[in-house]
C-alpha cells in the first residue's frame, strides 16, 4: 500500500506540477496577447495621426498653390494690362509720326511750289 501511496502521491504532484506549467503558460500568452494588443493599438494610432497630419500638409500644399496660382493669374492681367497700353501707345506714335510725316511733306510740297 505503501508502493501505491507513493505512486498515487507521485502523479498527484505530476498532476500539480502541469497544471502549474498550463497556468505559467496561460499567463505568458495572456500578457504577450495584451503587449501585442497594445502595440496594434499604438500602431493604428500612430497610422491615424500620420494620415492627419499627412492631410493638413496636404491642404496647406494646396492652399500654397493656389494662392500662388492667383498670385500669377494676377501678375499676368498686369502684364496684359501693361502690354494693351504700350500697343496703344505705339499705334498713338505711329500716327503721330504719319501726321509729322504728312505735314513735312506738304510743307516741303509749299516750299517747293513758292
């Protein structure tokens, strides 16, 4: 009796000693599952303020070029502005110089004929 006392107390503390492991190993995964639940977490975080702030870079690029963009539309209209009254100009000179032209020539045409 004495052979199965030590046996049975044998595989009782087989049977204690494993279930001591299981729990070990229950603990282990638990708090690696929660490690790797936070780092996800803290991943996805980390991806939603990339996003953020990758999009307010976005709009500020964007408001850059635009302003940019009517800053050269306005530019242009002052080139265009300038040039429509420099051609105005020129055509006033050039009549003018036809008109002095003109008048050389018929003044030269009165001396001619006295």
């Amino acid at each position: 009796q004495r052979l199965n006392a030590e046996k049975f107390e044998e595989q009782r503390l087989n049977t204690e000693v494993q279930h001591a492991e299981e729990c070990w190993w229950e603990q282990k995964f638990d708090a690696l599952t929660f490690k790797f639940s936070q780092f996800f977490d803290y991943n996805s975080q980390n991806e939603a303020k990339v996003i953020a702030l990758t999009q307010e870079k976005t709009k500020a690029e964007i408001a850059t070029l635009v302003k940019a963009r009517d800053e050269a539309e306005d530019a242009k209209a002052k080139v265009e502005a300038t040039l429509v009254k420099t051609q105005e100009e020129v055509k006033e000179q050039k009549t003018e110089l036809a008109s002095l032209a003109k008048a050389r020539e018929e003044a030269e045409a009165q001396k001619a004929k006295a």
